[in-house]
C-alpha cells in the first residue's frame, strides 16, 4: 500500500524548501532557526509538524531526513544504513564484519552495520530508520589510527583499514560474526596484506589478549612464522577465552594462555 503525505500549505511549502536547500540530507532544529531566522521552539514544532505530514523522517531526537518527493513509501523510506550511521553517531566510524566486507575480506552479507563510537553508547543493539546497527564504545584517541576516509553514496565516512578491522574483531570477536568468522577474515587479511602491520595496531591497541588469539589463529592457519614469533612475546599472563561470547568450557592452551572454548574448524574438538 502506498502512503501519502499530509497537505502543506505554499508558505509551509516555501519554509521546508528553504530549510532543505540544495541537498540537504539531514535536518537539525539549528539548521531551521538559521534557514527561517525563528526560534529553537518554533523550528521544533515546524520540524515535528512535517515528520506528522512525512516530509520528513525522524532518525533520533533532533535529527530528520527529508523524504524524496519520488518515494512510494513515505513513512518506509530511508537514507543508506551507513550514510545514517555517520549522522546519528558523528564520532565514530564503520568496523566488524561491515567494514570486513567492504574490504572484501568476506563475502558474507550481514544486515546489521557494526559501528564503534566515541560517544555515549545507551544500548548495543539499535535500530534507527529501519537499520540495525551493533554499536560499541571507544576512545577518541583511536579514531586517529588505522583509519580510511571513504565516498559512499556522495558522503564521506570513517572506516576501520583492513588491519584495523582484523585487529577489532580480535579484540571483540562478536563485531566479527564470532572467532570462526574472525578466522576467516584474518586468513583472507593475510592473502594480500602485510602481517606485521596487526604488530602495530595490536601494541596501539593495547589488549594483549588480542595477540593470545591472533597467534594462536596465526599458528592453526600454518605459516607467518615472525607474526606468530611477535604475537607470542605480547601475551599476557591469565588465562582468557577464545571466544569471550562462547561457553566458559575447554581446554586450556597454556604456550598461548588460552581457553579453546570453540573449535576453528569443525573437526577440531573444543
């Protein structure tokens, strides 16, 4: 069934026209009360009146995407998962198995977006405009490394290079699809990309549990002797979990102090 908009009057019409501007894809009560020159009220009120109407869409609290006038679903309609990612959680950037596929390091598609933000992080499961994201927290600091700027849909977003995505999803396996994807992910990673450069983001990152997992991965892929060599002088003492989301079971791996409580690979017992 097609939804249709409310009518708007041409004065109504005229004010949504000036607020919007030339390609607008997003809208702020300040970008109201600079377009029409009223106050933060009034430009709460117009902007809730046109979301009732659907000219536009509500993403969260004070943040609207116009619909296009094309759209046979108004109410449905939605901007790209990623394009809103970047404008509902500004400090942040695209990881996990999302930006995994985009470096075509796995051909799994996923319908979640994994997004790790500097901002306050309310819940990890969030749906916005019909998108589902994984949302984490992170540091400002680490949004300055192991980062790539890139045009998607004319918009410009941060996402984790692929070293930085191996290295995130071995410090939180779940952003991966879990320590099995993971592995398939650094095996891909290791195909066509330097080694040495995980070293790196892993010391940058400073999870030493993240060098238990990937040497140990490294070790079971076979090969990559001075990744596994580095990987083994930076584990800490303690046993952790190969898959912290996994049950607590299995054997314990003591040259990489670590808990096999999933098998990677299916003849491998746990």
């Amino acid at each position: 069934m097609i939804s249709t908009r409310g009518g708007i009057s041409s004065g109504g019409r005229a004010d949504l026209a000036a607020v919007l501007g030339p390609g607008r894809r997003f809208v702020t009560t300040h970008d109201v009360v600079t377009a029409l020159g009223v106050d933060a009220e009034t430009a709460s009120r117009k902007l809730s009146r046109w979301a009732a109407e659907g000219w536009l869409r509500r993403a969260r609290r004070d943040l609207y995407i116009p619909v296009p006038l094309d759209a046979s679903n108004p109410a449905a309609w939605s901007e790209d998962a990623l394009v809103v990612a970047t404008a509902v959680w500004p400090e942040s950037y695209i990881t996990g198995w999302t930006s995994a596929n985009h470096w075509a390091m796995t051909d799994q598609l996923f319908r979640t977006t994994v997004v790790k933000t500097a901002g306050r992080v309310r819940a990890s499961s969030v749906r916005v405009l019909d998108h589902d994201y994984l949302v984490t927290h992170t540091s400002a600091d680490s949004l300055a490394w192991g980062m790539k700027m890139e045009w998607h849909d004319e918009v410009r977003l941060r996402i984790a290079d692929p070293a930085r995505t191996v290295i995130d999803i071995l410090d939180t396996p779940r952003l991966g699809g879990g320590i099995r994807h993971a592995t398939d992910i650094l095996s891909s990673y290791l195909d066509s990309h330097d080694p040495l450069v995980l070293v790196d983001y892993g010391d940058r990152l400073g999870n030493r549990t993240v060098f238990k997992r990937l040497g140990y991965i490294v070790e079971f892929l076979g090969g990559h002797g001075d990744l596994v060599a580095a990987s083994r002088d930076r584990i800490s003492t303690g046993v952790s979990p190969l898959d912290p989301d996994a049950p607590r079971s299995g054997r314990t791996i003591t040259r990489w102090q670590l808990r096999i409580n999933v098998a990677l690979a299916y003849a491998e017992p746990a």
